[in-house]
C-alpha cells in the first residue's frame, strides 16, 4: 500500500534528481520537510555527484533512531511506462516534478529520435501515469490532487515573434529539442484541460549555476577559465559569440517550481530576469573576473554552430511577479562571479593532483 497517513510529511517525486535543477530543488524541498524522491537512470558509473552531500543512507538513519526530511531514489525512465506506473503507487506523490529531458540543444540535431522520445513523449508517459494514479486514488485521497510541475524551455520561443517573450508569446521552436519541448508543454496543457489534473508549466528562461553541465556554454567558459586561470589550458572554442540570452540563477528558478505547486489553480508562467546578454559578454566578464583577457583565450570554432540557431531569447515575467510575487534576486554578474570562483578552486584542485603526480584523465572538447 502507497504511504499516505494524514500526518505524514509531503511526498515529492522528481524526475531528472540528478541535473542541476534537481538538485536544488530537492535541497530546497528538503529544508521544507518534504520527504523527496527522485527517478535515476540506471548506470555503470555513479552519476550522483550533485546530490551525494543530499543523501543518508537509510542503514545509518536506522541505526542513528533518526528521522526528518529524507530522500529515496528509484531506478526509472520517461522512456519506461511500467516503470513510471509502478514507481507511482510507489511514492503516491502530493507534488511530481517533470525535470528530466535530454536537455542539450547542439546535442539534439545529433540524436533527434532519442530527444523526442525522452523529451516529448516521455512527458506524456508520465502524465498519463500521473492520470491513471490519480484516477485509482479518487475518494481514497480525500479529494487530493497530484500537482504537476513540467519544466517547458524559452528554447520553444525560438525564431521570436516578439520581444520579450510572454506566457502567450507564439512558440517557434528551431531545434528538436525546442519542438519536443514545445510537444511536452502542450501535452501538459491538454491533460490540465481534458482532465482536470493539476497542471502547470514553468517555461524557464536559462538558468546557470556551478552545478550546470560542462557541456553547457556558461559552464564551458567558466570552467576554462578557471583552468586557464591555474595552467592546465589556454584557449577554449565557442560556437556563436553573438547568441543573446536571459540568464538567471538556478537556486532562484526552483523556488518558483515550487510556489507555482502551491497555488489553488493550475497555470504557466514565464521565470526570467528580463534582461539578455551575449555569450561574447559572458565570456567577457568571466574572463574578467579572475583577471584574465578574454581576446587572449577565446577561439572561434564553427563545428559548435547549430543548424538553425536562436537569436535572441529575452523573458517577460511580469505574470509571476504579480500573481506570485517573484522577481530575479540573482544578476548575471554575480552569477558569473559565483561560478568562476568555484570553478577556480575546482582548477586548484585539480592542479594540486597534477602536481603530486596524480595523472588527471585528457580532457576533450564538449559541443556548446
């Protein structure tokens, strides 16, 4: 029998645990009570990293006579209906979190089958899941209705229409990842109407952090620096320097997540800062931050360049601010900043190994 006395802590289920956003908000949920569970892919190396300082394991909760807000993790994919059912009565979720997605744009052109497959019509495998789970629970959950959250993209604005872009902003999506997202968005829209689930999506604008994967432009560049910053490299190779985007924090953008979930009705809402920057300015004042001359560094590379490329992407979130009272604490200075110094230690570090003699694995060239 799913757990679900009354006074029991709130369930979270999180898809994508593992990435960025799912580590913040399973640490934000965890610091709310809740007890959060999050679906991993199985895999032959441990992929935990952003979570590990998250989790206890249950032997030691046990042995200490210990409790509070806890987190599990269960073998699953979008790409696995069984699986998505199972883990469902399982958990039997007051809130579920659709955050995983094959989420690299660049990456998208090489794999489009498997994007659209994991992207879009894995969202509709959960929501269908999330149906059927509510629909078994009916009176048994006192009216109770699962909360869902999808994680839709300023990817799906693409070619824009109009600037910046709102809640009912035209979608224009320009890479299979943008499309599938745009699928997934709609897919959640649809069973909100068709069947009265408690639906939001959250279309975020880019979101960064220290825990944003390497293969990701802020990433890459503030990575190199901090390695350029020690030694260990000195140049790093971008696509299009002259792409604008709107780039917040991700330890913001999750909160929002989360207060979207708590709200009566069911609805979308844009999370963005409301203003947009060049990856060449990022790189700048990155470069800039640990004291570096980014014309020195920086090479031009054009196998990083996508097929049809995204201009510019620039967010309205006015809806959230009024309806929510959210507004974007983080600048993308201070972004910037947080993420060079972390990755500046990173680089000591790494160094310091070197060093003493312990050879450090090649490391390669990612895709933007």
């Amino acid at each position: 029998m799913p757990p679900s006395p009354a006074d029991s802590p709130k369930r979270a289920l999180i898809t994508g645990i593992t990435g960025q956003d799912g580590s913040y908000l399973a640490e934000f949920l965890l610091g709310k009570g809740y007890e959060v569970h999050g679906l991993i892919r199985r895999s032959s190396s441990f992929n935990t990293g952003r979570i590990d300082h998250l989790y206890t394991d249950p032997h030691l909760l046990a042995a200490q006579k210990r409790s509070g807000g806890k987190m599990l993790l269960h073998y699953g994919d979008l790409c696995d209906s069984n699986g998505l059912i199972k883990i469902m009565e399982i958990v039997d979720p007051h809130e579920v979190y659709n955050l995983a997605a094959q989420s690299h744009v660049r990456v998208s052109f090489d794999m489009p089958v498997y994007t659209a497959d994991a992207v879009a019509v894995g969202t509709l495998r959960l929501l269908e899941a999330v149906r059927e789970h509510q629909h078994k629970l009916g009176s048994r959950a006192g009216g109770r209705r699962i909360r869902f959250y999808q994680a839709s993209s300023s990817e799906q604005y693409g070619k824009v229409v109009e600037t910046p872009q709102k809640e009912t902003t035209p979608f224009y999506p320009r890479s299979p990842y943008a499309v599938a997202k745009v699928m997934a968005h709609w897919a959640t829209v649809n069973y909100r109407e068709s069947y009265g689930l408690h639906a939001s999506c959250g279309i975020l604008f880019n979101h960064e952090s220290p825990r944003r994967g390497e293969t990701f432009v802020t990433r890459k560049i503030t990575r190199a620096v901090g390695r350029i910053k020690m030694g260990l490299q000195e140049k790093v190779y971008l696509g299009n320097l002259d792409s604008q985007r709107d780039w917040g924090f991700a330890g913001d953008y999750v909160k929002m997540m989360w207060a979207m979930m708590q709200e009566e009705e069911p609805d979308d809402y844009v999370i963005a800062t409301g203003r947009t920057i060049s990856v060449r300015a990022f790189a700048e004042m990155a470069f800039a931050h640990a004291g570096l001359d980014f014309s020195k560094h920086v090479e031009f590379d054009a196998r990083y360049l996508r097929p049809a490329e995204v201009d510019l992407l620039l967010g309205d979130s006015s809806k959230a601010q009024r309806k929510l009272g959210w507004k974007a604490t983080t600048t993308v200075e201070q972004l910037a900043a947080m993420m060079v110094d972390h990755d500046v230690e990173l680089a000591r570090r790494e160094k310091t190994l070197r060093d003493a003699g312990h050879a450090m694995p090649e490391r390669v060239g990612h895709d933007q």
